[in-house]
C-alpha cells in the first residue's frame, strides 16, 4: 500500500467514526453521554479536516504520491 492510499484509507475511517459518533450523540438517551459522544465527534472532524487537507496537498503537489 502506498502512503497516498494509505492517507486516503485513514481519510475514510475517520469520515466513518465521525458519522458513528454523531449516531451515537443523536441516540443516547443521556444527556452527559450525548455531550461526550458530540465532543469526541467534534474532535475527529477536526483530525479528519486536517487530512484531508493532506490528501488535497499530496495530490495537488506531490506527484509520487497522486492516484492517477
């Protein structure tokens, strides 16, 4: 694997435990446990913005990187 495809695949993890954590926060039925699941949620969208401004600089930039 290589380290674009890598970075890509954590890129899509992280989108599926964003999307997880804000199911969790929507359905807990309580309020402390709602306010912890939101805050882990908010948490990895901010990682996950960062990569993907990685990926979109890997890609822009860095032509060993690029999956074309």
């Amino acid at each position: 694997m290589t380290v674009g495809s890598s970075v890509k695949q954590t890129l899509a993890s992280l989108k599926g435990m964003e999307s997880q954590l804000s199911t969790f926060a929507l359905n807990s039925m309580e309020e402390e446990a709602q306010k912890h699941f939101h805050e882990a949620m908010v948490l990895v969208g901010e990682i996950k913005n960062d990569i993907q401004l990685r990926v979109y600089t890997m890609d822009r930039e860095e032509n060993e990187y690029s999956s074309s």
